[in-house]
C-alpha cells in the first residue's frame, strides 16, 4: 500500500453550511504531511472526519486501505489522534494517566507496545514531571503531554493539530526536532496542521493549502514555492530625506519598486538579486547616503500560503 490516506469528493454540511466542499487528495505513506489553511478553512472537520470523529456527509475516505465509514474500529488502533484540547483527568498524575491511555491503547491494538513511555517523555522534555498531577502542568507542558498520548500503542498515522501552538521558541525546537525523529520511520506517516509556515517547511514533505472548505494547492514546500514565480525581495533603509527614487529606476532585473516616504525604506523585488545588491550599494555611495540596514528575502511558504488564501 503505497497511501496511508485516499480522500475521495468528500464534503461536510452542518445544517445549510457546508464547511467541505468536495475534497479530494491521497497522502502518501512515511513522512509528514501538511494540511494549512486560514481559521474556518475547515481543517479541523476535515481531519474529524479522517479520525472517525464526525460523520462523514458524502463522499469516502480510507485509512491504510480501510474505509472510515465502515471500517473505523480496526482503524482507530493504528491512528494516534493529538487534539488541540485536551481534557485530560486533571487530578492524575502524568505516570496514571499515561498508564490509563497505554493500557487502554493496547487493549484496542492487540500487542503494540511502541515507544517506551520513558523514552516519549525524555525526548518531549517531561521525564521531570511523571509524578505532577495533570493540572500542575503549563500549557505547553500539557502540550507535550498531548502528543506523547498520541504515540501510545505504536500507531501507523499519527495526527498532530496545531502541535505547537503553546510553545515557547525553545520548546517549539525541541518538539520539531522530535517530529523529526518520528519521521525517520519510513511506516509512520504524520498529519499536521499548523499556522507556522516555518513549522510546515521545516517539517512537511507535502502540503495541502485549503481555503473556503476547498484544496486550492498541494506539493511539496519548494515546489509550491516555485510554483509561485515570485522574486527575491530586498528592503534597504537609507538615512533621513536623502534618497530618491529616480537614482536606481532602469536597473537590471528590477521588476517593482516601492519606496516610503514615513520610513525612508526602499523596498525591491528583483530577478538578479546579487546585481541589485551591488547597484543600490554603489548609488549610496556616489550620493553619500548612508544605509542603516537592509534585508533579503527569499519567496517561501508564507508568500505561497498569502497569494493563495489573500492576505487579509
Ligand atoms: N459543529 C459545527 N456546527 C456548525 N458549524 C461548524 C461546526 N464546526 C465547524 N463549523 C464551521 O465550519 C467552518 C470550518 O471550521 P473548522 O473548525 O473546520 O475550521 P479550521 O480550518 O479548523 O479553523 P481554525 O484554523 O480556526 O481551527 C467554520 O466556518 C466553522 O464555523
């Protein structure tokens, strides 16, 4: 079996408003796939109805060869499902309740032990914390919590929604380099949604864009990049009330210009980056304007996700 998941024209109505609209895409098994999209895009119905939570309205999706309308229960044992909100027994201890979810996982999956629980905790940070009761946790802690819960019982598909919303920077890190880690299993297959477009570059080797209910692009970080023809962009910041925008008009490779008045900044996109550089360098330096700083921006995911979904 080559997908670990087939989508096939499926839609979700609630009531008269119907939040998918006929979706179809197949994720390929091993590595990480990514599902972006804006708030109300309707990620969450979507992998509700992969997960088996929420019916499905019309259409059909199978999981590891298994269809979800009718095959659910000998699917859930190989999906380890990470939520967003988790309301875990607050007054167990974080041992109980990996306990309670390990016991019950294996009950579901025969005799799928997967990763020790030690060895979950260690690389999730939280081997300090096995005898804190679940309320005594942060956010992120319970966070963390959330997406060990989700790795009992050894599962083939693993859904991670948002799995790094509540982190701070460095704990972010450390859970990336742990999803990392998972990917290098080429039988697991992860499913992530995220906001970050940093997270979904660094981490997806395939991603989905969904707006309005519906798939409007999919392919891998780089080539929805180039998929774009955008262009590298340059932002200089010159000192006060000294440059003019006619002193680097007919340069090569400049394809628009835009210049701010409240900011004195010159922004650039251009085809010839280096050459750009260089020109706008030399003209400061023939008119003895300094500069105070600039930038180059590569396009990446975040322009991609933009023009798709529109910037507002
Ligand atoms: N149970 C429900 N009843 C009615 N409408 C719903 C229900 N659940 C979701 N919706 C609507 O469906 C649309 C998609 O919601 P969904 O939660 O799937 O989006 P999302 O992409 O996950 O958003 P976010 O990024 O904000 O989590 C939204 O307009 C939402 O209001």
């Amino acid at each position: 079996m080559i997908y670990s998941l087939e989508i096939n024209d499926v839609r979700k109505r609630y009531g008269d408003f119907e939040a998918v609209k006929g979706m179809s895409f197949r994720v390929r098994k091993g590595g990480c796939f990514g599902i972006l999209g804006p708030n109300g895009a309707g990620k969450t119905s979507l992998l509700a109805m992969i997960e088996g939570l929420t019916s499905i309205t019309s259409g059909s999706i199978s999981v590891l060869g298994m269809d979800v309308a009718t095959q659910i229960r000998k699917i859930q044992p190989r999906m380890g499902v990470q939520l967003q909100q988790n309301n875990y027994f607050r007054f167990l201890t974080v041992a109980q309740l990996l306990k309670f979810y390990q016991e019950l996982r294996v009950a579901g999956n025969g005799k799928r032990n997967g990763k020790p629980v030690a060895w979950l905790l260690d690389r999730l940070g939280l081997s300090d914390k096995l005898n804190f009761k679940v309320e005594q946790l942060s956010g992120g802690q319970k966070q963390r919590l959330s997406i060990a819960v989700a790795l009992l019982g050894d599962p083939d598909v693993i859904f991670l929604d948002e799995p790094t919303s509540a982190l701070d920077p460095h704990s972010r890190l450390y859970t990336w380099e742990f999803i990392e880690q998972l990917k290098q299993d080429p039988d697991k297959t992860v499913v992530l949604t995220t906001h970050y477009m940093e997270e979904a570059e660094r981490l997806c080797d395939e991603i989905m864009i969904m707006n309005d209910g519906k798939l409007i692009a999919q392919g891998s970080p780089s080539e929805l990049v180039q998929s774009m023809q955008a262009h590298h962009s340059i932002q200089f910041r010159f000192a006060k009330g000294r440059f003019k925008l006619e002193f680097v008009k007919d340069m090569v490779g400049v394809i628009d210009l835009q210049w701010d008045d409240k900011t004195d900044c010159l922004r650039v996109q251009t085809r010839e980056v280096a050459d750009t550089l260089r020109e706008i360098l030399a003209v400061s330096e023939n008119q003895s304007i300094d500069v105070i700083n600039f930038d180059v921006n590569r396009p990446n995911l975040e322009d991609v996700f933009l023009s798709h979904t529109g910037k507002d």
